[in-house]
C-alpha cells in the first residue's frame, strides 16, 4: 500500500460490491443485505466519502456539506 488513503478505499472494496457508478450495493457477505446509505472513512490524508446507490443526489451532497463543517 502506498498511503492511507488508498488502503481505506480497498477496505471498502472487501466490505462492499459496488454497482458501475462505483456506488455501495450490498454487503460483501451473505446474505448479501443492503449497504448502508452512506461509509465514512477517515484518515490523515483525507476522507472518503462513498454512498449506497439508493441515495439520492440531494443526500449525498447534504451529507458532503454536514460532513465538512464538522471535520
């Protein structure tokens, strides 16, 4: 691994499988639930953001902007 950055985006691979869009779609396990509408993941270099596909744009980018003025 290059940078934490990097590593935390592999973690949410192995935790989720994502639809084309690169959107969250279920849990990588069985019995395959739902994703979570949104996984927050932080670390020094920065912060990744990844949302459910069942999220609509309006939430995602609320939660961008509630995201931001707390860190």
């Amino acid at each position: 691994m290059n940078c934490d950055k990097e590593l935390i985006n592999h973690h949410i691979n192995v935790l989720f499988k994502h639809d084309s869009k690169d959107r969250m779609t279920v849990v990588n396990e069985p019995p395959y639930r739902p994703a979570p509408k949104v996984f927050i993941g932080s670390t020094k270099e920065g912060t990744v953001v990844k949302v459910c596909r069942h999220t609509a744009c309006f939430s995602y980018n609320r939660i961008g902007k509630d995201f931001a003025k707390e860190y």
